[in-house]
C-alpha cells in the first residue's frame, strides 16, 4: 500500500485527518516485481494502482486480493 497526502502546503497539516490522504494497493508480487527500493508517486501511477479513499480502502484491499487468488 502507498499512501500520500493531500494537505496544501498553506494547510495546518494533520497527519490523523484521515480524510487528506490517499492510498494505493496493489499484491506484493507487483512491488517486488518494480524492483524499487522506495517509490514516489510518478512510480505509484505507473504500476497502476487506484487511488482511493480510507472509506474504500478495505474494499479495494479485498478486490487485489481476489484478482490476485485468480491469477494463481
């Protein structure tokens, strides 16, 4: 999982405000497969993760998770 926040930097910044980040996930084998020892978010969008919101984050968590068990 990556995650970025989106606070503008003109923004009292609030790491617990759960609602300024981002995230995206993606199976291990994809983030093995990169190769990279740390990523940025030009990186991120490459391997074509979906960003989402916490609210969908469980639910996109599970869907790698199911694309990932069919591909086996």
């Amino acid at each position: 999982m990556f995650c970025v926040s989106r606070i503008p930097r003109s923004t009292v910044y609030d790491a617990l405000d759960i609602a300024a980040w981002q995230f995206s996930v993606w199976s291990g084998t994809t983030v093995t497969d990169a190769r990279q020892k740390s990523m940025r978010l030009a990186t991120v969008e490459r391997l074509g993760a979906r960003p989402v919101e916490w609210e969908d984050l469980a639910v996109e968590i599970r869907n790698v998770a199911r694309r990932l068990s069919t591909t086996e």
